[in-house]
C-alpha cells in the first residue's frame, strides 16, 4: 500500500517551517516530519532578501524529508501579509433557456464571472473560490449541481 503524505511549508518573519504527515490506515494522520529553520529574509510579510529565504525554505525541507524519511515532491504552502486581501463577491448568471438542472458548465460560468472585476494597478487575481451559491434567491447552497433552478 502507497503511504499517504501532506507537506505544508510556512514562511514566517523569524522562520521557516515545514511538517510532513502521513495518513494512517486506521485513516488517522500523524506528523512524520517536521523541518524548522530560522529565517532573516522577510519583512512584514514581504521577500525582503530572496536568498537568505530560498536557502531557508530548502533546508527546512530537507530536514524535514530527512526526519519523515520520505522524498518530497509537492507542498501545499499559505501565503499572508498585509498585501494580501480576499473579497466575497456575488454574481448572478443569466440561464435564458428557463428552469433546468444545474451543470458543470453553469458552475464554471459562475466561477468566471465572480472572477471578472476591476483591480488597482498593484493588485492580482489569485484566484477564485465558491464558497456556496444561491437558487432562485435561496443563499447557502453549497453544492447545487443536479439542482434546479431559474437563476443560478
């Protein structure tokens, strides 16, 4: 059997820190590696000397895959700071052909849509995530594919 393993990384002012855990067969997760370095390069939550962060970052990987025994490929990472913001953002998507099921097409149009909205010069898009959706003015679904509705 394939052992199930997460790797998070979280780059902080003072450090860096990676874990490492492994999903159980008795479907329970425990840590299996822990990597935790200082770090100089950021600044209020900036890259203020990339360098000084990147040798940071690969060393607490490789303590941490040195302390899991186990070869790390990908790592979910968080991202803050204060130039960092998030928006809620309701969209309504016209269904012109009346009242019918709703489709992964029709999330993916809402999905679109929430994203298209102006931004200052300085700012990005990241990206977009439905938290739930509204049927005919009904909020709080949170997964209305196969539902029907009029308005989406």
């Amino acid at each position: 059997m394939q052992e199930d393993f997460r790797v998070a990384i979280d780059i902080g002012t003072t450090k860096v820190c990676t874990i490492i855990t492994r999903r159980r067969a008795d479907h329970r997760v425990e840590v299996a590696g822990i990597g935790l370095v200082p770090c100089s390069g950021m600044s209020k939550g900036l890259v203020a000397d990339s360098q000084a962060v990147t040798a940071a970052v690969r060393e607490s990987l490789a303590i941490a895959s040195a302390d899991a025994d186990v070869e790390i490929a990908s790592v979910y990472a968080g991202l803050t700071g204060t130039h960092v913001e998030s928006k809620n953002r309701w969209v309504n998507v016209p269904r012109a052909d009346g009242i019918r099921a709703v489709t992964d097409l029709d999330l993916s149009a809402a999905k679109k849509a929430a994203g298209k909205f102006a931004l200052a010069d300085d700012r990005k898009l990241l990206h977009v995530i439905p938290r739930s959706y509204a049927l005919d003015g009904l909020h709080g679904v949170r997964n209305p594919l196969g539902m029907h509705t009029g308005e989406l």
